[in-house]
C-alpha cells in the first residue's frame, strides 16, 4: 500500500520503506537511558526500516529476550501488538467468545490464532487461501477458502454469528463482516488490502473497494447492538503518541513470549536486493507468516549464465525457453 500510494498522505519518494527492525545497538544519544552498545534490540520506526544501519527514537525500541532470534524479533512487534491490541484493548476479548479473522495465514492472522489460545474457550474461524490451510489447520479451528461464501459456512457452526470480525481486506468484506456478527459484537478494520491488486496504482481498483463498502448507519448499529472499529498500530504510534500503552502491551507479550505460549511465524528470509521478490510473495498471497529482509543474506542467484539449474533432489533439469530475468529467486524457507 506504501509502494502504490494507497494509504493516506503516503511519503514522497525516494523513501526507505518498513516499520519494524531488529539488531545490535551500535550508538546511543547523550541522554538515553536503559539501553547500552551491543544490546539486542527490536523497534519501530517510521518508516526506513529496510537498512543495515536505523535510528530510532527510545520509546519505539524494546530489548529482546535471550532466546528470541534476530529473524523472530523482526517478525514480533507490528503483528504482535496490533492483535493483542484490537483483541483485548478494542473488542475486549474474553472466555467463551469467537472470533473471525481475514488473512489467517498471515502475521497478524497468525498472532490472532496463537493470543486466542491464551483464553480458554475461544473458538477462531480463519479466512484464507485454500492452499494455505494445510499449514495453519492446527491454529484455527474452522478455516474457510476466501474465494466461498463464507457467510453460510460460518452460520452453520454458530447461526447467531461470531463476536469479533477483524478485517484488513476492506471492500466488499465490510458488510459481510458487520452481517456475521452477535447482538455486541465488535467488527474492526485494520487494512484495506483489496485495494492493491495490480502491480501499479489503480484508480478503478481503488474506487471499487470502497464503493463495495456498504455504508454503515448509525441507526441500524444502536439497533443491532454492533459495534465498528478501526485500528492503525502506526498512526497510535507515529501521531498519536500512544508509545507508553504499546510499551505497556509489548512487556506483556514479551511475558507470553517467555512463557512459550507465542511465537512468530517467519516464511522466509530474503536479502535486502531481493525485495521485489519479497513483496511479490506478499502480493500474491503466498507467504504463511512474515517474510524478513536479512542484512546478512547474500542474495540466491539466478543462474542465468546456466544452461541448467538444480532441483531439490540434486537432479539437473532442463531451463524452459525464456527470459532468464523473468525467473525468482527462491527464498530460504524456514
């Protein structure tokens, strides 16, 4: 969304893009307090994350706990906090309730299905990719292909609805979402994916999301009980100045983390020249968690000078007639 321009007042470019980042502390400022040279740290940043070097004010950076790897630390923050923050700080989830989720194969999806296990009871249904389901069937209790008519399925196992919808999509799963939910139940947006689905910026694209948005009435909610959200980790961060209650939240996933009862779901590493592939993986929806941007992969080649390539099983196959530069690089796979 960054890359096409679709999020509000987006940056001028050139820009560095990212949010998030982990690593060693090389310097500190004169008065900084709590963090030393040669700490492991994560952080947020407003935007130039993807660098070997960041500087980052010190109320956006957290130390790491020993055990946690650089690659995890990267993949922890943003996801992390948004779903512990739009579960228990805006829909105030508790035993017994239940939960939908778009994208389920995603890093927020994923952060969702594992911080609803730390409530009893809580039943998740996951919306995603079909291919995905394999992967993700033990976190999410009922998954379904994001190309059905999930409605009727989730009415099946629960007619009265679910008490939590979160949906980054956007687009016609607005009212679909406000549709699926109980008497007080709580439908908050968190993205608007739908909206990039060409490699450039498209206005019909744009224009066609939000005019699938069925407008909401103010009337029908009070009626209806419902209630609708919206929810920017970043803007609460970069304009809001809400550090001290992410701080807040991020000690008590930390806490979790330690407790073995979370952990981030990294897809693959990628070096920092291979990020058009990287967010290529993103764009056609083929990552189950989050992919890392590692300063110290050396990117995969591309073997175009070879007549053959390599297959997993050692054996040499033949290169399909082509442009070689139109080949991907294959990332390393955790």
């Amino acid at each position: 969304m960054v890359r096409q321009g679709t999020i509000d007042n987006p940056p001028k470019p050139p820009l560095v893009p990212g949010f998030e980042c982990s690593g060693i502390v090389e310097s500190v400022g004169e008065n900084t307090k709590g963090f030393e040279i040669g700490d492991r740290v994560m952080a947020f940043v407003n935007y130039n994350a993807w660098a070997e070097v960041v500087c980052a004010p010190v109320d956006f950076v957290y130390k790491m706990p020993d055990e946690m790897t650089f690659a995890e630390a990267a993949a922890f923050s943003l996801n992390f906090v948004a779903a512990y923050m739009m579960l228990f700080e805006v829909a105030n989830l508790r035993e017994g309730m239940s939960v939908l989720v778009h994208s389920a194969g995603g890093g927020v999806g994923q952060a969702v299905a594992q911080l609803c296990s730390t409530v009893p009871n809580v039943t998740v249904f996951g919306i995603s990719s079909c291919f995905k389901h394999a992967a993700i069937r033990d976190s999410v209790a009922h998954l379904f292909d994001r190309n059905v008519d999930y409605i009727q399925e989730v009415k099946k196992i629960t007619p009265e609805g679910v008490d939590i919808v979160l949906d980054c999509l956007c687009g016609e799963n607005t009212g679909k979402g406000l549709s699926l939910l109980k008497p007080l139940g709580t439908y908050i947006l968190y993205g608007a994916s739908n909206m990039v689905t060409g490699e450039t910026k498209s206005f019909f694209s744009f224009a066609k999301s939000w005019w699938q948005v069925e407008k909401v009435n103010p009337i029908k909610l009070y009626e209806e009980n419902k209630v609708i959200a919206g929810f920017s980790l970043l803007n609460l961060l970069f304009k809001q100045g809400r550090c001290g209650l992410v701080k807040s939240v991020m000690d008590k996933l930390l806490c979790l983390y330690e407790q073995k009862k979370i952990k981030p779901v990294v897809d693959s590493l990628w070096a920092l020249e291979e990020v058009k592939e990287a967010m290529q993986r993103i764009h056609d929806r083929g990552n189950i968690g989050k992919l890392i941007l590692d300063v110290e992969k050396s990117p995969t080649p591309l073997m175009a000078s070879d007549s053959t390539e390599t297959s997993e099983a050692g054996e040499e196959e033949e290169e399909p007639e082509g442009d070689n530069d139109s080949k991907e690089r294959m990332p390393f796979i955790h």
